[in-house]
C-alpha cells in the first residue's frame, strides 16, 4: 500500500460508523473486553456514542483504517451515556463500564484540543497512518487556534508512545491506579502535549 493512497477526512463520514466501532474495539479490546464483554456489545455500543464531527479518519479503498477521536470546546467524538450502557448492559454492568470506559480520560486544560482515542486497524500499522491522522490533528488544532494537543498514553503501550514522542509529545504528568490494571489490563497513562506553533505565513 501507498500511503499516498490514504484519505484522511474531517469527520466520520456517513456509512463508516460501523467500522469505526470496529476499529475502536479492535485497537482497544484489552481495555473494552471487561467492561462490555463481547465484541458485538461493544460495536454495539460505541455506534450510539459516536459524534461524528469530533474525529479524523483515515479512508482506504472505501474502509475507515483509521480513527483520531478528539475532545475540545466541551464536545467530543466518545460520549458514554449512561442510558446508552444500561440499554447494552444492564443496570450493573453499565454503571461499571461507564465508569471505567472513562478512567484515565481527563478533560483537556484550556487553549488544548486533546485526542481521546488514536487507533489504527491492524493490517495497516506500521505505514504511516497514525502519523498522518497526528498531523491533521495538527493542523486543526492551528486552524481552530489551539496552542497545542494533548493525549494520554497508556504504561503497556510503549510504542505508541514512541510514535507520540517522534511527533513533538513530551510527558506532563503520569496518573497511577494499580486497583485497574484487573479491569482495563493497565494501571498507569501518561499526559503527553505538543505545543503547536503558528506558522510564519499566518502573522503576516
């Protein structure tokens, strides 16, 4: 594959949400399978969570490869309803997933646009994808005049983190919860930020 060949969108375009969903759980089952159990479940549910305006896709011979979900001006691509896990999963259950589908997950400091997901369908990791999705994330946040992105990046996914420091990301903070490391299969993310800088060409 060419990476010339990739798409990369503004917003999930309509017909994709499933296989966003797909992806998601995909790239996130270690930390999704405790909490929703299976697969169909959590397609399931993420189908009704998803604003389609807060993301950046990647499209290849019309399959979404790759997903950056983002989070800023109070709105953000993942919203867990309670209502949403209740109706998947039952009262007790969903109060459960609910609750842990967002730990480690905090809102982004003011003048930030904060990915809250950054994922990459298997066949195709290692071609660029994520880099290109960083990038457009980049260049929305500069468009939409953030001074810089944020993320957060798990202590089990140390590549990813590779890949976050290559682009700029330097660690802010690492937020520590051992008791869900059984839950969610880690028990530590680290806040990572990227200053963005104005381009020359916009101060004139």
């Amino acid at each position: 594959m060419s990476i010339d060949q990739v798409e990369i969108c503004s917003g999930l375009p309509d017909g994709y949400r499933s296989q966003a969903a797909e992806l998601y759980c995909e790239a996130f089952r270690q930390k999704l399978a405790p909490l929703v159990g299976t697969q169909e479940r959590g397609i399931a549910l993420l189908e009704k969570t998803f604003d389609p305006g807060y993301a950046i896709v990647a499209l290849h011979q019309d399959k979404c490869v790759g997903i950056a979900g983002l989070q800023y001006s109070g709105h953000s691509f993942i919203r867990p309803r309670f209502s949403a896990f209740v109706q998947e999963l039952g009262w007790l259950r969903g109060l459960l997933g609910c609750v842990g589908f967002r730990a480690f997950d905090p809102s982004p400091r003011q003048g930030e646009l904060r990915i809250e997901c950054l994922a990459v369908a298997s066949l195709m990791r290692g071609q660029g994808i994520g880099t290109l999705l960083l990038r457009a994330t980049d260049d929305l946040a500069r468009a939409k005049g953030f001074r810089a992105v944020s993320l957060e990046v798990v202590d089990v996914n140390p590549d990813a983190r590779r890949l976050y420091e290559r682009q700029g990301f330097v660690p802010r903070r690492t937020l520590h919860c051992p008791c869900l490391r059984r839950i969610t299969g880690f028990s530590a993310a680290t806040v990572m930020v990227k200053k963005i800088e104005t381009r020359s060409s916009e101060l004139i």
